[in-house]
C-alpha cells in the first residue's frame, strides 16, 4: 500500500489511543473484584484489549481455551490470574492459553519459575503453540526476578488482589518500573472503594508516535487525550524531544523500550550521534526491533550499529534519493509507525507491505492514514 507523503502539507489533528496498560490493569483488577461483566469488545478495541477481554469472559464463564492471540500483556498477567481466579473459586479445571504469531517464542522462564514454587507447572505444546498449566496455586512469598520484565510481577500483583496472605518479593533491579506505578495506582483506586470509576487515559505509546510525527513531518499534528501527570513511563518522550538538536546524545531506555524505534528515527534526523542504551528487550517484541529499525534506517541512508544492549544512530541530513521509499511492516505495529516517521522526514511518499498490524494497538491510525496519506 501507498501512504503519501511527497509535496504535501498536513495539519492533523489526532487524539491518542486508550492506554493499553491502563485498559488491561482496569479489566483485570475491576474483574477480580467481582465486577465480571462489561467484557464486550467493541469495534474501537485494538487486538490486545480484545484479547484480554476474551480471556476473562472464558475464564468466568468456564471455558478451558483462553485466546491471547499476540498479546504479551495478556498472556503474562493471566496466567497468573486464572491460577489463583480458580484457586479463589475452589475449581481444579484445565485452562489453556493459545497464542499467535510470535508470542509462543517470547520469554516465560522466569514467571514458570516462581509459580513452580507455588504448585503451578507450564506445559508446552509446540505443535499446538498452547500452553496450559498444571496444579492448584499455594499461598506464600511469590518472589520473582523483576529485571526480566514488569509484567510477571505486574501479573502476580494483580494474582493477590484474591489471593489473601500472599506477597511477592522482588529481586534485580526493576526494569520498566512505571509499569509497576501503573499497577499500583489501578489497585490502590479499587482497594480505596473509586471501582465505579471505569477510565483509561491515553496512550503515551502512541502519542509518542504521534509527537514524533509532529517533529518529522512537512506540516503540524496536534495531539489530544494524553494526561501529562500519568505515571506512563513512556511520557519520556516529551523530555527526549526537548533533548533532541545535540551533536551526541545518550538515552537509557530500560524502563520505555516500546518507543525506541519511534526515537531511533527522531535521532537521525535531528542528532549526530544518538546512542540508545538497554535496548536488549526489543528482540524480543512482536518482531526484533533491534534489527527491523536498523534494517529501515539503512533503507533510508542513515548508519547504524548495535551491541547486546545499546543502538548507535548516526545522523543524515538531507531528503530522500527517490520519490517512494520501501519498507517492511515485520508485522509489527509500532515498525508500522516507524516506517511512517522515516517517510515523513525524507518527504518521501511510502510503499509498505500493510498497515493491518495497527489494529494491535491503534486501530483508529488506520482510518486517519485511508483519509489522511492516501
């Protein structure tokens, strides 16, 4: 598909998505809670709230298959929660989780370990790509590495909400940690009796994108719906704009890797040097990013160069050799987003293979760019 971006000026006006941290913390938590309706997916969902809501309604009303389709939140925070959903319901059924794309690849280790200590077990079903758990979940210290990823622990906090006597011990240095914020703020809001307020705020993921466009393209983008006092990690993106114009720049990403593709662009077209560090945990994502951004750079002129934990991007200058600029989606939502950042600064219109992967965390991106860029 063509998104038009050559000899053309834009004044948009767009409103970020709902906060996918915010929307799955208020399903799960409010769901424990008892409140076990409003689990309809609307038209409005992206795929990762709609597959979280389809798993809470299976899991509430007895089915054995949860269906995480490619959504890492979902699968991390619910296996937790329906261990100990069943253990607070007296009910020894089966539950399996089946996934798409490349969630059955993505790391569990961690999280397995520490349920093992509390009597659940994970078993793979690689031709199936399902994995279903085994055992009834025992109370005590859930103690689990928290530099892996936020959400095992944000899973197992949200577990104890109807798991009494319960805590969990976290060790390692804590990445993401505005994750954890998150979590604590939806359950301190239920525990302090607020559940009659259902709101999710909006997305600093993809306002971040949007904030970038902002800078990038011919023209202007205003973006509305994002709260600047919310404790999304991600709201890191204003200060990195604002740092951006240097001749080198260093920026820790530990705790904001969803928005690193969407910097990595900025930085080459505002910066002489940018090096990203703690980036590890982009290989692991929807698709490698590390290699997917770098692979989209370097189809735009600009040089790149990675270690195990950091991403070097050299500045360009100037605007694209040709009219069009090909890039590849990887299916991947937020590569989606970056391949539109690079045309938008080369003032070059852009081939990609599709814009579907979208509906993962913004579906509401694919109507403005059918009557904004076609």
């Amino acid at each position: 598909m063509l998104l038009r971006f050559k000899d053309r000026s834009f004044d948009l006006k767009v409103d970020a998505p709902p906060s996918k941290s915010v929307y799955h913390r208020e399903l799960i938590i409010r769901f424990l809670k008892g409140y076990e309706d409003d689990l309809s997916v609307s038209s409005e969902d992206s795929k990762d709230i709609a597959a979280t809501k389809d798993c809470l309604r299976a899991l509430r009303d007895g089915e054995a298959l949860l269906d995480c389709n490619e959504s890492g939140s979902t699968l991390r925070f619910m296996i937790p929660v329906a261990a100990a959903y069943l253990k607070a319901k007296g009910s020894d059924r089966k539950v399996i989780f089946k996934t798409a794309g490349r969630l059955y690849d993505r790391p569990l280790d961690d999280l397995e370990n520490c349920l093992k200590e509390h009597g659940i077990t994970l078993v793979r079903d690689d031709e199936a790509r399902t994995i279903r758990f085994e055992g009834s979940l025992t109370e005590g210290v859930f103690t689990i590495d928290g530099s892996v990823s936020s959400q095992y622990v944000s899973g197992i906090m949200m577990a104890l909400t109807v798991l009494p006597g319960s805590s969990v011990n976290v060790t390692g240095t804590m990445s993401s940690v505005h994750y954890i914020e998150l979590t604590e703020s939806v359950l301190n809001k239920y525990e302090s009796g607020t559940h009659d307020d259902f709101r999710v705020e909006g997305d600093w993921s993809g306002g971040a994108f949007l904030l970038c466009l902002n800078e990038l393209i011919n023209g202007s983008v205003t973006v509305g719906n994002l709260d600047p006092d919310s404790v999304q990690g991600d709201k890191a993106i204003v200060d990195f704009i604002s740092a951006c114009g240097k001749d080198e720049l260093t920026w820790d990403c530990r705790d904001i890797p969803d928005i690193v593709p969407y910097m990595a662009v900025l930085a080459a077209f505002r910066n002489k040097v940018t090096v990203f560090k703690n980036i590890g945990r982009l290989r692991v994502k929807e698709s490698d990013r590390v290699a997917a951004i770098r692979e989209q750079l370097d189809e735009a002129g600009v040089k790149t160069e990675e270690t195990a934990e950091e991403l070097t991007v050299y500045g360009k200058s100037g605007s694209a050799d040709n009219d069009i600029i090909t890039l590849k989606s990887y299916n991947d939502h937020r590569m989606v987003m970056s391949a539109m950042l690079i045309a938008a600064a080369l003032r070059a219109d852009l081939e990609i293979d599709t814009d579907a992967p979208l509906d993962k965390s913004f579906p509401g991106l694919r109507r403005i760019i059918r009557e904004e860029f076609s």
